[in-house]
C-alpha cells in the first residue's frame, strides 16, 4: 500500500503553447474555428498580464452584446481560475460554452479545469477522454490527462482501501500515464508540458533513467527551464567527489540563467557553506602547527624547547600559518566566480551557521597565534589555549554539516 500525498512535483503548464496565468492554458490552437473579436483578445492579454477584475468587466460587456461567445464565455472561465480560484463560477461559465458548442475542444479542457477547481477532480477524467477522442491528432488532450490520470486513480484506490492506495493500483495508473503521455511526444515532439509529464511519472516510478532523459529534452527545448535545470544542476553537484568550489560553479553557472530558481538558490549556499567548513580546517591546521612549533605536548624520548622562544622562531612559526591561508585560501577564492564570492559574504550575514563555523575558524587562528606569539615560560596555557581552539569546532564537526540555515 502507498499513501496518496499531495500533488508531488507539481507540473508547470508551459511549452510551445501559450502559457496563462494560474496553470490554466487554454488551447486556442485546438479551439479557435473563428476570429477572435477584440473584446476577447484584449482579455485575453489582460489575464496574460494578470489583471484579472479588467478581464471580466470586458468579457462581461462583450457577453452583453453577444452571450453567444464561446470564446468569452472559455475566457471567463480562465479568469475566475486565475485570481479567484472560484470553480464553481468558471464550471459556471464553462457550461454555458459548451451548452452553445458541446464539442469545442477550448471548452472542454477549460471545464476540467474548472471541474477540477470546484473539487470535482475524479469527473476530468471523461471530460478528458472526450477531448481525445474529439481531437485524436493533437498532443495537449494526451498530456493532461497523463498528468492526471495517476492522480484521480490513487484517489479511487485510495477511497476503496481505507485512505491507502494500493500499489498494483499506484503502479497500473502510472504505467497507463506513461503510455498517455508517450502518445503526447510523439504528436507533440516540441512541446515542453509533454515532457514535464514524462518526467513526472518517471519520477513516481523511480525510473531515474528515464527522468534524467526527459530532463535533457526539457532542456533542448527550453535551455532556461528552472526546474530541469536545478535538477540537472543539483545531480552532477552532489556527485561523488565534486568539491565545493566546483559545486558553487555549477550552480552559479545554473543561477544565470534562472536567477529567481530557489532551488539553485539554496543549492549555492549550501556549497558556499561547504566551502566556509573547508576555511575552518585551515584554522585548526594552523592550530596544529603552533601546537608543533612550540613543542606543546612532550614526545617520549625527545627534550622540548626551551621556552620562551626566540622573536626569530616566533615569527618564524607565522610562515607556515601565511602558507596555509595563502594556498588554501586566498588563491581558491580569488579564483571563485565573482557571484559566488558574494554569496559567501551574503550567507554569513544571512545565517547563523555560517556566523558560527567562521567564527569557530577566526577563534582557532586567534588561540594559535596567541600560542606561538607570546613569550611563555611555561606550556601550561598554551595547552589550554590548544584546547580551547580546538573544542568548539571539534564539538559541533560533526552536526553542522547539513545547517546552512
């Protein structure tokens, strides 16, 4: 048995088709036999520019003069979708469209939109399969229903079993999705909506294989989709033995194109804090070098140095530490992208954990330059100050891994 959750990976409704406001495309390629009249057509662009309440005040003149419109009437539909989110007035509007014309394709697709939106979504499925058979040639009526298929199934299994669905069920919807949807490429090797429902359902199967193949086709298309391409982004950072800086490349490189992704936002933060990790190994090994430098703790069969050191072989002991921040550091971030040298500084003042591992390293450096530049006489403070350099990044190691936050 599996638990039907919410709607995972939800799909965007965009491609080569026109792409409305709300997720609600309608299909004027399918649906239009007739010249739009410019009352619509300016609604239309209205409700592309997300305003709404002048969408309806024009569709609502033009139904005056012509409530035969099916095209205002679908229009209406996707108006009360987009803003309102009100399903019972666009089911409202769409059946007044196909009382007028019961096999217009616009119509239809608009009406299980607005099914869905009243909380009817187990009634799509005919309106759906009407739009098919309609329509047999064009992809669209394919991948909506794909898209939903494996939905309204798990919610009759769901409903039959007691909350669960059951698997043979899960699985037979996903397969009769995946032939769906395979129908929708092949009429529609263009469209991008196509393909996001292939990955979908391939992501629910666990078909990595074939997910990562819909994410190239995505991308071929559509270079700047944000979602394959944080997908695409995010697999080949975490992979084995990818090193933060090249990480934070990959996702910087991923940010110019879709600079709003959050995903990819979160992705190069998470390397840039990776990388701030990294400066506090340097700090405890430069600990660890004052701890050699100063003979700190007695080895058998060896004398310690004399203390106090000498000035010379006190500033001596800074060289290996400027060695260490030099190559470790300096170099590799002034090699870094600009964008990500900024992140750096912008996620230390934006969370707390990042304030805390530099911290950790600022204080590391701080007790090993205070263990090699003052003249002891004794190694009983330098002792402490080695401990308590080394104690609280030791003591957070091995949780903050993951606290980018």
């Amino acid at each position: 048995m599996v638990h039907l959750g919410a709607e995972r990976g939800h799909v965007r409704q965009r491609g080569r088709h026109v792409r409305r406001p709300g997720g609600v495309p309608e299909e004027e390629a399918q649906a239009v036999t007739a010249t739009l009249h410019p009352a619509v057509e300016r609604a239309g662009l209205l409700i592309d520019l997300q305003r709404y309440d002048e969408a309806r005040e024009l569709l609502a003149r033009r139904l005056a003069e012509d409530p035969e419109d099916v095209r205002a009437w679908v229009k209406l539909a996707q108006s009360h979708l987009g803003d309102e989110k009100d399903g019972a007035k666009a089911l409202e509007a769409t059946e007044r469209a196909l009382t007028l014309n019961p096999e217009d394709i616009g119509a239809l697709v608009m009406h299980a939109h607005a099914l869905r939106g009243a909380g009817r979504f187990l009634d799509t499925e005919d309106v759906l399969r009407q739009v098919i058979r309609l329509a047999p040639d064009h992809w669209h009526g394919y991948a909506l229903l794909a898209n939903w298929l494996w939905r309204i199934r798990g919610i009759r299994s769901g409903q039959a079993n007691g909350g669960q669905v059951r698997r043979e069920d899960h699985d037979a919807a996903l397969r009769e999705a995946g032939e769906l949807v395979q129908e929708a490429i092949r009429l529609g090797p263009e469209e991008v909506y196509a393909y996001e429902v292939a990955w979908l359902i391939a992501d629910m199967a666990g078909n990595r294989t074939v997910a990562d193949q819909m994410d190239e086709a995505i991308l071929r298309l559509d270079p700047q989709h944000e979602q394959a391409l944080a997908r695409r982004t995010k697999k080949a950072a975490t992979a084995p033995g990818v090193k933060a800086a090249e990480a934070a490349t990959l996702y910087a490189d991923a940010l110019a194109s879709a600079p709003d992704s959050e995903p990819m936002r979160h992705g190069l933060d998470e390397a840039s804090y990776r990388l701030l990790r990294g400066v506090r190994w340097l700090a405890l090994l430069c600990l660890a070098l004052a701890a050699v430098g100063i003979d700190l703790f007695a080895t058998e069969g060896e004398a310690q140095r004399e203390l106090p050191l000498p000035v010379g072989q006190r500033l001596w002991d800074l060289v290996p530490m400027a060695v260490v921040w030099v190559l470790g550091a300096l170099l590799r971030y002034r090699r870094l992208r600009a964008g990500i040298r900024v992140n750096l500084r912008s996620l230390v003042r934006r969370r707390l954990w990042p304030r805390v591992v530099s911290g950790q390293a600022a204080w590391a450096v701080l007790c090993a330059l205070s263990i090699t530049q003052i003249p002891w006489t004794e190694r009983t403070v330098p002792q402490v100050l080695f401990w308590a350099g080394l104690a609280p990044s030791v003591a957070t190691m091995w949780f903050d891994r993951k606290k980018t936050g």
